[in-house]
C-alpha cells in the first residue's frame, strides 16, 4: 500500500489492540508498545497455577452491552459464554440479593410485598423534597430512602471512593438499577457474557495481524516517535506531560488473595455494605467460569485506597479539584499534532469495555477517513469535560 502509515500505539488494553486491528487491517504499519508484561490491560486474566481457575488479576470483569457491532466485533475473537452476574451483599450479619429488588425489599424490611406495594413502599420511604437528585446521596435518598441507603451504599462507598455519597455525583449510583420484579441480574443490557478462555486471549487474537507488531515490558519513550505518521496514547494523560501540574487522581485496588478447599461463599461476589469492614467485596473467580469444574476457591478480598505514584490507577475520581487539573491537561493536548488520547487513562473517564471498544472503533474510522480527505486528526474524538 503506497500511503501506508507509521503508527505507534502506547497501551496493548482494549483500546489500544482495537485500533491497531483496525489499522492494520486497512494496511497500516502498526508498532504497540506497554510497560507491563502482558497484553490486555486491566482486563487481563490468567489460570491461577495453583488451582487453574482463571482469575481476573485487575478485578472482576463481566461483559455486558447494549451495542450489537461491539458485541459481534468481541465474538470475532472468541466463543462468549452464557453468564449473567448475580451480586449478593452482606450487610448486619445478612445476606441480600443486589441490585436491589424485590427480593432484597421483602427481605430487608420482612414484607411480602408484591411489585406495586414495593414501589409504594419505598416511594413511602423515599425523600420526595430531593426533586433534582445531584450527589450520590441525594440520589439514594430520593429513589430508596434512608434505610436501604445507609444499609447497602453509605458503608460501601465510602470504602469505595474514599469520601462521603453526599460529595459524590449522582451518576455513579445511577448505573445500579432499582427493581420491583425478582430479577437479580446486576446489569440489564442485551447481551452478557464471560469469554470461555479469558479476557487475554482476545486481546491476543485482535492483536495477531502480520502488519501489528507489540512490545511488552517497554515504556514509552521519546524516541518511539520517531520516523512515525501518528501516535495513539492510551496511558494516563497527565504521564503524557510529566506530571507538570500535579497528578490526576484516582482510587487503585489491593488484592489479598487466598485459597480455600472448600467452596468459599457460594457465589462470584460478595460484597460487604458496612464501613467498618475493611474490604468492599471477594471475588470467588472460579464462579466466573461455571462450565468448568473446580473443587476449592481462590478468592480476592478488595480494598480501595487512594492511588500513590507507584500504585495501578483503576477508578478515575473527577471530582472538582481534578476537573480543574484536567483542563490544565486538555488545553495543552489540544494542541497537539499527530497525536490522539484514547481509553480510560487517556481520557481520564470510567469506561466499561464495551465502551471502551466502540470509542476505539470510532477513533480508528475516524483517523482512517482523516488521511483519506487530507485533515488533521483530532487528538480527541469523544467529550472528554
Ligand atoms: P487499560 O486496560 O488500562 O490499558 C492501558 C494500557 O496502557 C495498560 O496496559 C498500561 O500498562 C499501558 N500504559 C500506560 N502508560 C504507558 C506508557 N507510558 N508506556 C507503555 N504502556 C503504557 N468493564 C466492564 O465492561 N465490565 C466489568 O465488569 C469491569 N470491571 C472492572 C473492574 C475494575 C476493578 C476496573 C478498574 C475496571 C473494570 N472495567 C470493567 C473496565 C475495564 O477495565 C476498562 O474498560 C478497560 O480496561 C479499558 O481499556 P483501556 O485499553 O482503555 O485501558
Ligand atoms: N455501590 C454500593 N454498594 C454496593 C455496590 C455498589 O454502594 O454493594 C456503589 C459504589 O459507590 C459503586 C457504585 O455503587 O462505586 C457503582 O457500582 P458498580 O457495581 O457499578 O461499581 P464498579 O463496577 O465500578 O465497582
């Protein structure tokens, strides 16, 4: 191909292999380089070699989505199996179901109510001044009332994000849904499922084209660029500029991992409501796999803290003080030539995967129509404010 490009790709995650897919695929030369030393990111599993179970080293990952072109790109890369994720929560020596429905409601206030007297139930709890829901804990108190807020969120979030629901925004509560109907599935999109062999070896089918190449163990540095035509960063954007204004900041995750040769808990997670637990959930990973026979568990107990210089960043925090540093970020990558920011570090956004994987696909047409009509290629291609 005579108008073949030099592309540099930083990260080998989701973002990264996709577009390189997409350009290799059209004849572009494509170099991908990650520091760590394997391919796929935070979505990364391997077999446990203790046990064999497939754990999800970065923490659990169920697949779920609503985009029919991501869910039939993912199926080209591996066999998807049937799994839906059933998330229970122990809170005051209890268990209950989540998300909360109408099991968890009969059993937490000891009803047997149908589905309208539920809803009336919790609109009979509910804060109905609340008109305008902003923060987390508005939003808990407006849509299930004080009881189920203080029981099944308060503990859990200020373990999970370091600070109380009331200076949190009431987007994060509002990915869980609330149900008046015994369904237990933790999302409710169309398509769900658990690839067979893990998360990893989709992102090395993506990656196998003879015009992509991949580095592992190799962190950017500035002679990559050299002789390239584009370079897409899917590391932390505020990397991308040494820090200069301070660090973006983020929560990260510690795992205590431990076997058991009994079932553990029954389940693949279980989260823990209350503050005075230190963890926020354990992961039972073999439950991830139930087509495969595994006697023991191997379970990771989570911890969230406030992600240090040398620790994995994991949840983005985005909270007024980091809006503010991000700007600083946005108005120098702005402009930028012949570079683009993608995925969850680069755009410092929470990105489920298949978000991650239709912006990638997107990033990717949209530098392919750029050469062919001769324009500059934008350094973002979502609102990242
Ligand atoms: P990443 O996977 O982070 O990949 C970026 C890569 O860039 C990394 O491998 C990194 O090593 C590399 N890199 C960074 N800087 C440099 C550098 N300077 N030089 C070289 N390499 C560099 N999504 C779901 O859909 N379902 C789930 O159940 C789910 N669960 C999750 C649970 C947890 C605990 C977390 C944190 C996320 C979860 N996600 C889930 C989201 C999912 O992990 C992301 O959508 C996905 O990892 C994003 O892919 P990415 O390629 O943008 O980023
Ligand atoms: N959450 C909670 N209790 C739970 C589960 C979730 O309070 O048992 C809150 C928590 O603040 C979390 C948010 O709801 O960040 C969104 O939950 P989700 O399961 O989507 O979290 P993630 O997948 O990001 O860990």
């Amino acid at each position: 191909m005579n108008n073949s490009k030099n592309i540099l790709i930083v990260g080998a995650g989701f973002t990264g292999a996709v577009i390189g897919r997409e350009l290799a695929e059209q004849g572009h030369q494509v170099r991908i380089i990650d520091s760590r030393s394997h391919v796929a990111g935070n979505c990364y599993s391997e077999r446990d070699e203790k046990t064999g179970i497939m754990v999800h080293t970065y923490g659990p990952h169920i697949f779920h989505t609503d985009n029919q072109v991501v869910w039939e790109y993912l199926n080209r890369f591996t066999e998807m199996m049937p799994y839906v994720n059933r998330v229970k929560t122990t809170v005051n020596g209890k268990v209950f179901s989540l998300p909360i429905n109408l099991h968890t409601i009969n059993q937490f206030f000891e009803t047997t109510c149908s589905p309208s007297e539920a809803r009336a139930l919790i609109e009979s709890k509910s804060d109905q001044n609340i008109v305008d829901p902003q923060t987390f804990e508005e939003q808990a108190l407006r849509f299930v009332g004080k009881e189920l807020y203080e029981a099944f969120f308060k503990g859990y979030t200020v373990k999970q994000w370091g600070m109380s629901p009331a200076q949190l925004p009431a987007s994060i509560l509002k990915r869980l849904p609330v149900r008046f109907n015994y369904d237990d599935n933790y999302f409710s999109h169309k398509y769900q499922g658990m690839p067979k062999e893990g998360y990893t070896p989709i992102v090395e089918n993506i990656l196998n084209h003879p015009n992509i190449s991949v580095e592992l163990e190799r962190a950017y540095q500035e002679e990559d660029s050299e002789g390239i035509d584009h370079l897409f960063f899917t590391g932390p954007i505020d990397s991308w500029y040494s820090y200069r204004f301070g660090r973006l900041g983020y929560r990260t995750l510690d795992f205590d991992k431990f076997y058991t040769e009994e079932d553990f808990q029954g389940t693949a997670v279980m989260n823990y409501g209350e503050e005075n637990i230190p963890f926020t959930r354990i992961t039972d990973h073999k439950y991830f796999a139930p087509w495969e026979k595994h006697e023991g568990s191997v379970c990771y107990r989570e911890f969230s803290r406030t992600c240090m210089p040398d620790d994995t960043p994991y949840y983005p925090i985005r909270q007024m003080g980091e809006m503010e540093l991000l700007n600083k970020y946005l108005s120098l990558a702005e402009q930028e030539n012949s570079m683009s920011f993608a995925g969850r570090l680069g755009t410092y956004r929470y990105l489920d995967m298949d978000v991650t994987i239709a912006e990638a696909l997107n990033m990717a047409r949209i530098y392919l129509d750029s050469i062919e009509n001769g324009e500059k290629m934008p350094v973002f291609t979502v609102n990242v404010r």
